[in-house]
C-alpha cells in the first residue's frame, strides 16, 4: 500500500535523502565513521585549520555541535586542536595526518554515491537535476526568511558528473 502523499515533491524528497543518507551511513561505517563526521573532515580537508564558530558556520550548526563531534574525532586521532596566538580561548582544529587519509577516502566515497544516485540519470539530466535542487533550496531559505548564498546561483553551473 503506497503512501498517501506519495506522488508530492516533499515525500519524494524525503524519501531519497533517507536512502541517501542510509546508503552514505552505510559506507561510513566501512571507514569506522559515523555519519555527520565525514561532513567535519571534508570541511576541514584543504585548510590549514579552522576555529570552532569557522567550522560550525561552515556546517551550518550550533559551536556546541560541532565541538561534540570534534571531541570524538580528536579521541579517534583525526583531528589536532592548535592554540592560537594572542588568544588562548579560541582553539583552532585541523586534519591529522589520519585525518587527511581519511578525508581522501571519504571524498572517493563521495564521488562512488554519486555515482550509484545518478546512475540512471544522462549528463543531461544530472546538471538539471542539480539546478532544479538549487532552485528549491532557494525556495526554501527565502520561505524561512533566510539569506541566499551567492553560491547558490545556478548560472554558470558545469555538469561535473
């Protein structure tokens, strides 16, 4: 028996970010991660280091949140926390050395994902996927009184995929 509001947008979005999401913890846990850590180490791959309200704008959550999860990849050896110069109550967290492994493993990981959701998809058909993505996002920020990101534009968009 489907769903009553099956055939809406809004169920159909949900329902793939949930299998998203599910198939994403799934290939996580081949790494020994959690889902929402890989989103801290690919934040943070490519920068020297990041302070905690840096990283939390970026991932666009609460300090707290982000120094949870922080803590449990500093226990795991993926992260270093570095003092900053003039300020001892601002620390900043970069990549270890582990991290940086497991970074590069999670951007691989990223891409097979991809790969496995578009894959009934044409190149066509990725890059208006994409920018029909970006246009609801937009609905979405301005309905919640948000700002739109200058990234958010679609102009210009390449298919990459």
């Amino acid at each position: 028996m489907r769903h009553p509001a099956s055939k809406t947008l809004g169920y159909q979005l949900i329902h793939v970010a949930r299998l998203h999401r599910a198939r994403t913890a799934k290939l996580l846990e081949g790494l020994g991660l959690f889902p929402g850590q890989e989103q801290v180490l690919e934040a943070l791959a490519g920068r020297d280091a990041l302070s905690m309200s840096e990283l939390a704008e970026i991932l666009r959550v609460r300090p707290p949140t982000a120094s949870k999860t922080i803590a449990r990849l500093s226990a795991a050896g993926l992260i270093e926390r570095k003092a900053t110069d003039g300020d001892g109550r601002v620390v900043r967290v970069g990549l270890s050395a582990d991290g940086k492994e497991k970074a590069a493993a999670i951007a691989a990981l990223a891409l097979d994902i991809e790969a496995e959701a578009t894959s009934h998809l044409d190149n066509k058909d990725r890059k208006r996927l994409r920018k029909l993505l970006k246009r609801v996002e937009k609905g979405f920020k301005h309905a919640l009184g948000g700002e739109i990101d200058a990234d958010d534009d679609d102009e210009g968009d390449t298919d990459e995929a």
